[in-house]
C-alpha cells in the first residue's frame, strides 16, 4: 500500500513538472499593451515602454489618431512608469514632461487605461501650449494641448484670481511650459496707463510678476504706441515686436538683442510693425502699418481718429534671421497692408499671405526671400460698404478671413479662397439682416464709410478648426457668433448664438471636445466703449453654452482669452488686471 | 595494445598517494628549504631522481609545454531577472553546449621521483575560445518576445602537478595524469538580444560583458610518448575543466540582478608539446 503511494506521488510529480515544462515551453510572444486610437492622422509610430524611464520592455506601434487611450495586457500589475515615445519628428504628448530619453510617463495596467493626447508639430513656434499669438502660423486660435476645466453636459461654475498688479493693456501671452509664463502688453497707447511695450512673467499661482521689463516709454519719446506681439521661437528665445523694433529676450527677461527696422516711407515715430509671424524653418517675416504723418492720437484710435487713417504709405515686407537679427529682405508692397501677414503651406511651398483693401496677394518665402505669386490672384472680395478684412486663416486647402475690420454699412462677408486655385472663392454672408440692439445702432449710426450708418464690425478675425471644418465668425454690432462649414458648393451655416464680442476667439480641447472661448459685452454696453466683459466657453461643434465667467472688468480690445494649463485660462483686463479663470463642474 | 596488469593498478595507487604527499611536502619546502631536512623526512627514494635534491635547478632546467585542443563546454543558467516596477524577464537557456578550441602554455619541471612515478610541477595557462550560450527571454512572465545570447571566453592559469607513470617495459610511453587548480578570468561578451515578433518588441539590451575572476580547477589522463623528435614529447589526452561561474554586467539602473553564467564545465581533448 505505501509503495503504492510512492508510485502515485512520483506520478503526480511527473505530471506537475510536465505541466510546468509545457507552459514554458508554450510562451508565445505578445504585445504588452492594448491602443484604440480617435481623431484620425495620419500614421504614427510611437514606442511604448512597461518601464518608461529605463526605457525597458518597449515595444513598437502605430496609430493612426492623436487622442490614444492605453491599457496593459498583463493581470494584475500596476505600471508605475510606463512610457510612450513618438516616433515622427516634433510631436509631443500633451500635459507630460519629456525624459531625456524622448518618453513621457504615465501609470497604467490591465484595468486603469491612461488616455493621452498627441500634439503635432507646430514649427517654428516652441513646442508648449501657446507660443505663438494664435497658436500657429496658419492663425488658426485651434490651442489643441489646452482643454476645459468644466464639464462637456453645461451647469459649471467659474472662479476667478486676479493679479496683485497691473499689466497695462496686456495683449497676449506666451509659455515655455506652464511654470514659464509670459505676458506682452502696453502697446494700446489710447488706454490710460498703457506706456509702451512691456515683457514680464508671471508667477502662475499669484499673477504677481517674476520680473518686469519696461521696453520702451513712448509716453515721453512720443513714438506711436500700437500693439505688436511677442512669440517664442523654437530656440526658446522670446521675441518682441513694438514699434519699429524687434527684440529678443531670454526666459530672465535679459534683452539679448534689439533689431531697429527700416521704416519704409514714414517716419519711425508714426510706425508700427503691428506683430510678427514666422515660417516654419524659423524666418521672421514682419509688415508695417503707420499712423498718418503730423498726427499725434496714440493706440489703435490712431487708425480711426487721425483726420486721414489712409493718407500712408504702403507697407512694407520685412524678412528676419532670429539667430543673427539682421533682415534677409525687405520689399514695398503694392499697398497699406493693415491686417497681419498669415503663413501656410501648400504644395511643399511656403507662402505669406497679405489682405489689400480690397483683395488678397501672396508671397512665396523661400530662404527668407519674396517671391510674389503672380499666379494666385484672387477677384476683388470686399464689396461696397464693407471694409478692409482681417487676417487671413489657413485652415487645411483654404485661406478664410472676414470683411469690416473696421465699422462697415454691408453686412460682413467670411471669404474662403483656394490655395491651389484662387479663382475658388466663397463668399457668405452670417449676419445678414440680423436686427442690431436700438444703443448699439444709434452709437453706430454714423460710424460707416462716409459717415454712413455702420452695420457692421468685426475688429477681430475668424477661427478656423481645420480637422472639424468649421470656421467662427463674429460681429459685434448686430452681437452674434456663428459656425460655418466649407462644402462643395461654398460656405454653410453650422449655427449661429447670440454673443457681443470685440475680441479673437479661442479653440481649445481635443477633435471631439472642441470648445470656443470669447468674451461677451453685457447687453446695454456698446462694443468698443464697454466697460465689462463676460467670457462664455461653448461647444464649438453645437453652439451650446457649458459655462460663463461672473461679470469682469472689460478686456484689451482685439485681443483674445488666453489658454492655459490645466483648463484654465487668462484674461487681459483692458485696465491692467490679470485675470485666471479657473471653470470647474 | 597495452596490457593493463595488476602492476598497473598497484602503480595507480602510488600516484595518487604520491600527490597527497608531494602537495605535503612542497608546503614543508615552501616553509623552510632544507636539502638535508627535506631528505630526512622524506620517505621516498630519491636516488634515482637526482634533481630533487636541488630545487632551483630542476626549476631552471623545466619544460615548456605548448598545447593545443578542442573543447566541448556547458555555462548558462536559466533565472529571473528583476526590473524595478515591473514583474521581470525570465532568461531561459536553450543552447549552453558549445564547442571551440583550446591552446595552452605551460612550465613544468621535475622534482619528486619515484620508482613508479615521475612528477612534475608546474603552471599551465589556457585560452578557452569564445562559447555561446544562447535562449529566451520570457518578458513580465508571459510573453516569449526575445531571444537572448552571449558568448563566454575562459582564460584558467593553473598550478599544476603532473604525474607520469612509465608504460610496462617501455621508456618511450608514459601515462600522464594532471590536476590542477588556479583563478579563471571569465570574460562574458557579445551579449546580444533579438526580437522574435518581427521587431515589434525591441530588444533592451540590459547587458554587457564582463571579466570575471573564479575559482577553478582541472584534472587530465593522457598518453605521452617521450622523445618524438630529439627531446621534444608529445602528449594525447582528455582534460576536465571546472570553470566557474562568470556574470555580465548590468547596463540599465531598473535592472535589480545581473545574469549569471552559472557553473561552467568543459570537456577537452588535448595534444601537448614538450620541448
């Protein structure tokens, strides 16, 4: 009986180290993670690591969108450190340091998926949240790294923190990350206590300043005082544009270079080069607008209140090597330019895209050098009543931009014309015959062409979301803001909401959870003299409302809510103030 | 074909006791060299060897040997390896046989002697070409998506001693036993990993090579034919090699252990020369 049992162990011995054996020797490969991927790209190889940081266990993907949401394949492990890394050259994962070894990091496992967002490149701008006025060179206001800090279903409330100090007539702001924040304002010479151009970070905690840089006192040299812009390049240098100057700082604040630019046909005190752009091998490329000779009214007033705004020159084209600050080229253009120069790309060709009074004109940039596109000539656009457009917008085939930049007595036009095919022009009318408040058109009533009853006015320009197809457009007298699409047959209404606003508006969340930002002048105040802003966050595929800031003092006009980190966002305060709004569920 | 006697065994016997006793008597050597007090203590005959009694000059009168072989050697050791924050990779050994050859140098000279027995004392150095250990590396426990290799070269420096048991009735054979112990310098190189999905997992390459100082020994039976050519002797025979365990070295800092290379062995066949 024993023996017996023995024979039976060894069996069951046997059998166990059979089972073993068998298993190992069975192991088949396998990938360690599972990835479904939304907001459709083009293909990306990405590497994700179970030990981001050694990198260790690493395996290779593609995916073909930019929102991936990642879980592990093996039970019951928690992945403390693990780590994606992006292949194609100058993307980024949203939100995550980068290691030294190119990984963002993140914890994962089998049952707690991690949803990350791939940011795409954006040459030549520096790779965080905004660095550029309007995100990109194309000036889409698409922020995709930015998100909302409320909830998609409505019913959120918004906190407020303002600044311990002023920040006169700030206009944008700029981010080496969300520790390194910029501000550039002073440049609205017509707003009392706005001097000149200033640079300053700004704790991000208490808005207080870190350091303050006062670049120019036109109150006392008497040179216009018009808005520029600062951006920082991909060489984490900060640049300035104010007056006839470009400057160039360190994340100290530390002037490491000032370029004085020709000022073509006026004189350097009536001139401005009002902001910059780049291409995206790093060119700056900059044009001048002037304020008429022997008139003294500062800021943007200048272009309304001087007794001719259009007795100037034409403008100029400037072309600049930020390494070396010294101009690469310099041309006159056919006209005064008045909105800023707009750069896309098509065709592997790089261009600078213009708006003349009434028509458009491009530029080949090629190593810095214009070469004017003589084959892309649109038809005049702009019809009688209307005024002079705003920036273009580059958004995917198409230029898009609005008319009445300044107050017109014809209902505002959105244009979309072709890149490849300038004979491709859409044109479409959002406003038209929408009833304008009593005030506001008895304020407006002599403020069009030629003392005419103005209708219409849209200082800012449009916002363009390429990967949804839609285009935002806004008028502030009849106070209304809509959505349009471009079909095959031209420009279509998506929807339209009522909305006062004198300010660019602000795209920021992902594909799929688009939101557009801008202020809303409370009922009874007139656009342009008001005294108050609201800021209202709305689904941007929908129109809908999800949230609206508590009454706040009125922002610099023209410019726009600035995205920042973690779903928050800043507001400029026309008199100074810095403003975080923080909207929450 | 030689006849293998009870002679034969009897002579086997001595050898071995020979060793013991001449490993004894080298320490007493060592302590305090005394020709006189050695000879006094010394139960052996030494009058047939007369070298013995002078230490130095059969030191300065010894044989260089060169050798030359081929070896069959089995290292590698399956075990787990661990990464901070994950569950770790299991190396798995598919292929630790390996074959390659051998060269050695050595020096011996003759002190000792018996009737039956001739001894010889030396140092014997050896290269052990490169042998590769080859298999799998189980990722997280699951996932078979690399395989793994690395190659190993052995560098044993023995002290040895060398019995030589004259063959029967005649001068020119003699039977040769060798034993041995010393450091060995492992030297693990060429550790390389392959992805086995198609490149989808990318190998980490977590190690390098290493030098590796062991201890080791060896022991040897052969057959020696004396005076081949003037003086010169060639010896045929089979060598043992204990070799140690050698490691590799661990390049990432989330690696917690290193590889090793587990207790190596090898199996020789080897022709000598004396000159």
């Amino acid at each position: 009986m024993q023996m017996h049992l023995l024979f039976r162990s060894l069996f069951n011995a046997l059998c166990l180290s059979m089972l073993f054996t068998t298993e190992n020797c069975y192991t088949e490969s396998g990938l360690f993670f599972d990835v479904s991927a939304t907001e459709t790209t083009s293909p990306l190889q990405i590497k994700l690591a179970l030990d981001g940081q050694g990198p260790l266990s690493y395996q290779n993907y593609t995916v073909d969108g930019l929102n991936l949401t990642i879980s592990t394949t093996i039970p019951h492990h928690t992945y403390p450190f693990a780590g994606i890394k992006i292949d194609n050259p100058g993307y980024r994962i949203a939100d995550l340091p980068q290691t030294k070894d190119g990984y963002y990091l993140f914890s994962v496992s089998d049952n707690s998926p991690v949803t990350l967002l791939i940011i795409p490149p954006n040459p030549p701008w520096y790779p965080s949240l905004e660095a550029f006025e309007h995100y990109n060179s194309g000036r889409s206001h698409v922020f995709p790294e930015a998100t909302f800090g409320g909830s998609y279903s409505g019913n959120n409330t918004v906190d407020i923190l303002n600044s311990p100090m002023v920040y006169p007539s700030g206009y944008n702001m700029s981010y080496l990350g969300p520790n390194d924040l910029f501000i550039y304002g002073g440049g609205y010479g017509d707003v009392a206590g706005s001097v000149g151009a200033f640079v300053a970070k700004v704790a991000p905690t208490t808005l207080g300043p870190i350091w303050y840089n006062q670049l120019i006192n036109t109150s006392i040299n008497g040179e216009w005082d018009y808005p520029g812009s600062m951006g920082i390049l991909q060489d984490g240098f900060i640049y300035v544009s104010y007056g006839y100057r470009l400057a160039k700082l360190n994340k100290n604040g530390v002037i490491i270079d000032t370029l004085t630019l020709p000022t073509g046909g006026a004189e350097p005190k009536n001139t401005s080069f009002n902001g910059f752009n780049a291409t995206s091998d790093g060119i700056i490329v900059m044009k001048s607008v002037y304020r008429q000779a022997g008139c003294s009214i500062q800021g943007p007033d200048a272009l309304l209140q001087c007794p001719d705004p259009t007795d100037v020159p034409a403008s100029i084209l400037l072309s600049i090597n930020p390494q070396t600050m010294r101009i690469i080229d310099n041309i006159t253009l056919p006209a005064p330019v008045g909105a800023r120069p707009t750069i896309g790309r098509f065709n592997e060709k790089e261009y600078v895209y213009l708006l003349e009074p009434t028509t458009a004109i491009r530029y080949e940039v090629r190593e810095g050098k214009f070469i004017l596109d003589n084959s892309w000539t649109p038809e005049p656009f702009v019809s009688s009543g209307q005024t002079l457009c705003t920036s273009f917008v580059v958004m995917n085939d198409w230029v898009v931009a609005q008319t009445n930049t300044l107050p017109a007595s014809t209902a505002l036009d959105v244009i979309a014309i072709n890149q490849g095919d300038s004979s491709k022009l859409y044109k479409f009318q959002p406003f038209e015959g929408d009833p304008i408040p009593p005030l506001v058109e008895e304020a407006f009533s002599t403020q069009g062409p030629d003392g005419t009853q103005a209708i219409s006015w849209a200082p800012m320009s449009v916002s363009a979301d390429p990967e949804n197809n839609l285009i935002y457009a806004s008028d502030s007298l009849p106070g209304k803001i809509a959505a349009l699409t471009i079909t095959a047959g031209g420009l279509e209404m998506v929807w339209k909401a009522e909305q006062t606003t004198t300010e660019f508006t602000t795209l920021i969340g992902s594909q799929t959870n688009r939101v557009l930002v801008g202020t809303d002048i409370p009922g009874p105040e007139i656009p342009g003299n008001n005294i108050n802003d609201f800021v209202v966050w709305r689904n941007a595929a929908t129109g809908e409302e999800l949230a609206r800031s508590p009454l706040l003092p009125a922002m610099t006009q023209g410019t726009m809510v600035q995205p920042y980190y973690n779903g928050n966002m800043f507001f400029e305060g026309q008199a100074g103030t810095l403003i975080k709004l923080m909207p929450a569920p | 074909m030689m006849r293998l006697g009870p002679s034969f065994y009897q002579k086997i016997l001595i050898i071995i006791c020979s060793f013991i006793v001449n490993l004894n008597s080298a320490a007493i050597l060592a302590d305090n060299w005394d020709e006189k007090r050695y000879e006094e203590q010394n139960d052996f005959d030494c009058t047939l060897q007369p070298a013995c009694f002078n230490f130095l000059a059969e030191i300065a009168n010894g044989e260089p040997i060169f050798q030359l072989g081929w070896f069959t050697a089995t290292q590698g050791k399956s075990q787990h390896v661990d990464i901070e924050g994950l569950i770790g990779d299991d190396f798995e050994v598919n292929h630790s046989s390996d074959q390659n050859l051998l060269v050695g140098i050595g020096y011996y000279f003759n002190w000792l002697a018996t009737s039956v027995v001739r001894m010889q004392y030396g140092i014997n150095a050896f290269y052990l070409g490169s042998t590769e250990v080859k298999g799998h590396v189980i990722q997280e426990d699951l996932f078979t998506n690399l395989s793994y290799r690395y190659s190993c070269t052995n560098y044993p420096i023995y002290f040895s001693a060398k019995a030589l048991i004259p063959c029967g009735m005649c001068d020119d054979y003699d039977i040769v036993i060798d034993l041995g112990i010393g450091p060995n310098i492992v030297n693990t190189h060429s550790f390389k990993e392959k992805s086995l999905d198609g490149g989808i997992t990318i190998p980490d390459h977590i190690f390098s090579g290493k030098n590796t100082v062991v201890f080791s020994a060896t022991a040897g039976l052969g057959w020696r034919i004396n005076h081949i050519w003037e003086n010169h002797s060639l010896e045929i025979g089979y060598r043992f090699f204990y070799l140690g365990q050698g490691e590799l070295k661990k390049v990432n800092n989330q690696v917690k252990n290193t590889l090793r290379t587990g207790n190596g062995y090898a199996n020789a066949l080897v022709i000598s020369i004396s000159i």
